[in-house]
C-alpha cells in the first residue's frame, strides 16, 4: 500500500481576494484594439492604462491612491497619431514611462507626481527607428535608460534613452511577425518567439541567435516566453488540437522540454507574469475570467499547480505590481489590476500568516529602482546582477527624478561670433559675407529694426545680390554689376558703397539675449522648486 505525500511548499495557501468597490477605479474607458498586450503598467506610485481616444493615441496615468470615479475630464497623455500598443514603465524611475504606437514611434514621458491640469502633450524624448508600428517595449532590468522595441517590420532595437540614440538594432534575425521579448535577470540575454515557430535565445551585444527551438508548441497560435531565475525559458502556447499548453526548457539542451502540461481548450493567449523571488509564474488569458499559478521547483515535475483565482467577468488586459510595492504587512506576495470594460479592479493574492511580524521566507531581498550599470558600460560588454533591498521596513517611492536627455547635436552648439561664410551654388569663385543676427532679435523691446549690410565679391567682376536696389541706393551711379556706359562688363570705376545703419550696435544686442536668457533659466528653476513643494502638499494630502 503505497503513501502520498503531499509536497511541501509554503505557497500551497496563496488566495486570491479583490479589494472593495471604493478602491476600485471606475469609468476607464479600456482600449478595445486587438492587440494581445497587457494595456497596463504599473509601479509602486502610479497605474497606467491604454484608453479609447479620438484623433491619435492615448494612455491615462493615476496615482494608486486616487481610487473611485475618475473623472471624465482627467487629462491624458497624448502625443502618439495613432493608437497606443503597448505601455511600460521604467524600473529605475517611477515617473518615466515609455509607450509604443502604431505610428511607427516609441515615445518617452515624464510623469509629475501631482495630477496635471492638462493633458501631456510633450514626450521628453521621440525614438524613431521602425518603419511599421511598434507593439512591444521592454525596459533593461539592471543598466540604466537602455529601452528595448519590437515592431512588426521584423526588427528589434535597443536604445539609449538618456541620449535619444539608437545603440542595436537586430536585424536579419526574425523572419516574421514578433510575438514577444523578455530579458534574463541581469539583462544580458533576450528570448523572442516569432510567428515562424521559433523561440530564439539571443546575445545583444553580438548580436547572435544562441539557442533556438522550432514548435516548442505545436499549435500555430501565438506563444509567449519568458526566462527564469535560473536561467530556465518558460513557455505558453497551444497544442495541435488547440488546447493551451506550458511549457519548461533548459536554453543548453532545447530539444527537450523539462516539463509540458496541458491545461485547457480556449482561444486567449496566455501571458505569463513571473515573480522571481517566490518562483511563481502567474497565467492570465485575455478574455478569461481566472488566473492560475504555478511555483517552478528543481524537483519533478517541476511546474507545481497551486490554484485558480476565478471571477465572473472576463478580463481585457493585466497589470502586475513589482514586489516593492506590495503591503509586505499583509503578506502579500502580488497584486494585479484587472482590465474590465469599464473599470479596473485590484487582485491581492496572499499568504495567511498568523504572526504580523515580517516575514523573511516570503520576503527575500528584491531588485530595487537602484540600476547596476550605465548603458554604456552595459554596451562594452559589462554585465551586473541588479541591486537589491530589503522590504522589511516597507519600500517608500523616492521623489521624483527627472529624466535628462542629452542629445549629440552639433546644431546644439551656439554659432561663432561675427560674421559667417557660405559659398553660393550658381558661381564657385562667388564669396558671400553676411552679417545676421539670431531670429527674433530685431524686434527686442526698446530698439528699433535693424539693417543688415551684405557684401557680394566676385573679384573682378561685382553684381548685387538684391536686384538693382543695395547699398549703393536705387538709380544712383552706376551699377556695381555693370560698366560706366550701363553694359554689363569689367568694372571700370571704383564704387563707394553706403553703410546701412546699424542701430543699436551688434554687441548691445548680444548681451540682451544672454541676459534675458538667464532670466528664464532662473524662472524654470524656480518653478521647478515650486512644483516639488507641490508635490510635498499633494501625498500630504492623498
């Protein structure tokens, strides 16, 4: 007579329970594009949620304290031409945040930690680089400002935020639609699945396919991938006869799986949410009404089911906490924000305790918004597993860090002073002289509009470069472009021209911008201080 034992995990308990009405958030208009994308994001300090807008694209931006009905007034960020396709926030500053569109373009945005009275129309910085839109963006987890876009031109690219510049671009590497991409923990490999069937795991940096696995799932729906703590790619997908599947690989030996299970029979696309420090992975299906969870163990079969989070209403998108921002008094291990038609709902999923002291085994020390790296030591080769912190005392959000772009441009630079040279396309012995002033100068309060001289020598031959009108007057004389006698030919007098009046003198009208240009600089820094006192009075308030 054989004895079960019943396996030992301390996530065996884990239940899901949503929050009461009042701190849920109703009247969100949700996105009904078809795209199979989350259409959330969400950070300890605010929630993000793609939203039906006319004229472009748009997402909506909430502080996590401001629960109820939202008003249908609240401003938006705006800025995309197109509908907006996917949503990530950064995890090194929670107020920056990047969305991609169909436009073509992936937009970054600053968010204040006070609600704006309009809608934000301006992204700190415009990646351009794809020629189809783009439906994925994913954040480096350990180097600062590296942002990674999938789009459906077949190309993967890897930007520097802080700059606006593109550093890779893999190309050649997907020969059809790009399903999803994630990165391992220190971000030094990605997995991509692809609607050609392969799962591919790639190197960046040189940029090389490492290991690829054609039809880990039979089934010619989409399948989703993601890496594990132990370096181990999860999959979803779905069987031959359309059953949803998972599945488990080791990158070093893919031709067979460390465990596939069937689920169920069902048309949504699973996304997997992987929580690191607990291995547990969470599957929500767009368009289900469930959410089931599995702990991945070293011990067979290595994929454990541990329960089903079921509700009535199905679900149009998910977002998911990071560790940091769960209530670790609670013993809470994760939150999701469920997407419904109309509202969005929080899921608290817990472990019962019976002691209120912290809990170390549920709470191991988690990644923080600290970044390991810059991006360009990340790029020269240099890999960091991320900074951790602990959650004993609870994570408090920093405030608000701005991002700076620094952009190489050499039209940055102020021109040099005095006059400028430039050489014309009609006569390439033609030499052009001309004194000009920066736009808008002429018009500064207090002064009158100023004549600008322009001298044109062509050696031994002269012609104006303003009809026959200059600085030598209208009719008067003869004509610098023409002899004595009114024909046109060497020149055979020598001409004085008429200095043009300059009033007030070039310098004076230098030092009046460089001055007025310190007076706006000292206004922007202080309406800066104002806008973080506040932000003090706002979470005084919240």
């Amino acid at each position: 007579m054989s004895r079960r034992v019943v396996r030992q995990s301390k996530f065996r308990h884990v239940f899901g329970q949503p929050v009461k009405a009042d701190q849920m958030y109703e009247d969100i208009r949700v996105s009904k594009v078809t795209w199979d994308s989350s259409f959330c994001a969400v950070n300890p300090k605010f929630l993000a949620i793609i939203v039906e807008s006319g004229g472009g694209g748009a997402f909506m931006v909430l502080p996590l304290a401001k629960t109820g009905r939202v008003d249908k007034n609240h401003p938006l960020v705006t800025g995309h031409t197109a509908p907006v396709l996917d949503i990530d926030w950064c995890p090194h500053n929670d107020n920056v945040i990047a969305s991609a569109s169909e436009d073509t373009t992936v937009m970054v945005w600053q968010i204040p930690d006070y609600v704006p009275v309009r809608s934000i129309t301006e992204p700190v910085v415009t990646l351009e680089g794809h020629s189809k839109r783009v439906g994925i963006i994913c954040w480096h987890p350990t180097a600062r400002n590296v942002l990674l876009s999938a789009g459906c031109d077949n190309l993967v690219i890897l930007w520097n935020v802080g700059t606006g510049e593109m550093l890779l671009a893999l190309e050649d590497m997907h020969t059809d639609l790009i399903y999803n991409v994630g990165w391992n923990r220190n971000g030094s490999l990605l997995v991509t699945t692809c609607k050609d069937k392969k799962v591919r795991v790639i190197d960046p940096r040189k940029q090389t396919v490492v290991a690829e696995r054609f039809a880990p799932h039979e089934g010619l729906r989409p399948v989703r991938a993601i890496f594990t703590r132990e370096g181990h790619i999860f999959t979803t997908g779905f069987t031959r006869m359309s059953q949803r599947e998972l599945g488990l690989w080791d990158p070093k030996n893919f031709e067979e799986p460390i465990a596939l299970q069937e689920m169920d029979t069902s048309n949504g696309v699973l996304l997997p949410f992987y929580d690191a420090d607990s291995s547990i992975v969470y599957l929500c299906g767009k368009g289900d009404s469930s959410i089931r969870y599995f702990e991945i163990t070293d011990e067979a079969p290595y994929v454990h089911y541990l329960n089903t989070y079921s509700s009535k209403e199905p679900q149009r998108g998910m977002g998911f906490m990071p560790k940091r921002g769960l209530d670790v008094s609670k013993c809470e291990i994760a939150r999701f924000f469920k997407l419904h038609e109309r509202k969005c709902e929080p899921i608290v999923m817990t472990v019962p305790r019976k002691s209120d002291l912290f809990q170390d085994d549920l709470y191991p020390d988690t990644p923080g918004p600290e970044p390991a790296l810059e991006a360009d030591e990340w790029l020269s080769g240099k890999d960091a597993e991320p900074i951790l912190i602990s959650l004993r005392d609870g994570y408090v959000p920093v405030k608000n860090r701005e991002l700076k772009v620094v952009k190489k441009n050499i039209l940055d630079s102020k021109p040099p002073p005095g006059p400028r040279r430039s050489h014309s396309t009609s006569n390439a012995d033609i030499s052009v002289s001309v004194h000009r002033l920066p736009r808008g100068c002429a018009t500064l309060q207090g002064h009158q509009p100023i004549e600008v001289l322009v001298y044109v020598d062509v050696g031994p031959w002269q012609m104006l470069a303003d009809g026959d009108a200059g600085p030598w007057g209208r009719g008067t004389g003869p004509s610098p472009s023409s002899g004595a006698d009114g024909h046109r030919g060497p020149v055979g007098t020598a001409l004085t021209p008429r200095v043009l009046p300059q009033t007030p003198a070039l310098d004076e009208v230098l030092e009046e911008i460089r001055v007025l240009k310190e007076t706006v600089q000292a206004q922007e820094k202080r309406i800066s201080a104002l806008e973080q006192k506040l932000c003090q009075f706002t979470n005084g308030t919240d």
